[in-house]
C-alpha cells in the first residue's frame, strides 16, 4: 500500500526520496508494507501546535504519532475488516526540532528515520511512559537501524 510523505514547512531541506526509501524497508521489516501510512513534516510552530491540543504540552517535540487502530497492542497486527481499515495512521515529524537537536557527528536523514520509526512504532501500538524510558530503549539498540 502506499507510503505518503509531505513537506508541510520551510524550514529545513527536506529530500523525500531517502526517507522514503529507508522508512519502505522499515515497513517491510515490521511486515505492514500492506498498510497505509503518512508522514508529515512540519515545523517547529505547527508540531508545538498539534502538540497543545492532542498532549497539553506547549513545547515543540520531534515526533507525534496518530494511529488509525487505536487499542492495537504492542506486538499485535492491526485485524482489517475492510479496504478502508488498511491504514495505519499518520506521523508528524517535527524537522525543524530534530535537525537542531542532531549532533554534529549525526546524519541528519539517519536521525530522522529512527524518528520516523519511532513513531511507526506507537502506530503499532509500543508505548513508552517518559522521554528516560524512550532514551533506554534508544540506548538498548532496540530501535536503531
């Protein structure tokens, strides 16, 4: 199924194709290349915004996650019942936050992949409880590429 990625800021350079790429075998690993999934990119302003409303947290952030199937659990494929039900949500990337917290020894597009993987995985219904239980999982290489 399809893979939609849009650029909705102006701030950072944004090449869709690499992402798009890595976040294909991602999906393939995962075994939900079948399924639906958008990502959007956005600012530091607008993901500070969206972050408000869902979260009550008036902060910028780097990823926000919107799943489509809302009490899958972790581990658990999503069940479609129909053509429609093959989607897994959306990920709101916030370029912005993340380009300026990458080291200078970081490629960018590898930091926006985990990002964007990250995010996949709250798609799928992984939870973490704080940014310390995120950065443990980080540091454990259960996320890294």
């Amino acid at each position: 199924m399809s893979l939609v990625i849009k650029n909705l800021q102006r701030v950072v350079p944004i090449r869709r194709a690499p992402l798009r790429r890595k976040m294909d075998m991602i999906r393939g690993i995962l075994g939900v290349k079948n399924f639906d999934l958008g990502i959007i990119c956005v600012d530091n302003r607008r993901i500070q915004h969206i972050n408000r409303i869902y979260r009550k947290k008036n902060v910028p952030t780097d990823v926000l996650s919107f799943p489509f199937h809302e009490d899958l659990k972790a581990g658990d494929f999503p069940q479609p019942y129909s053509s429609d039900d093959y989607n897994l949500g959306d990920v709101f990337l916030g370029v912005e936050y993340i380009f300026q917290q990458c080291k200078e020894n970081e490629d960018y597009y590898d930091i926006l992949t985990v990002t964007a993987t990250h995010g996949l995985c709250h798609l799928l219904g992984f939870t973490h409880n704080s940014k310390a239980e995120w950065q443990k999982e980080l540091n454990s290489g259960s996320l890294e590429e």
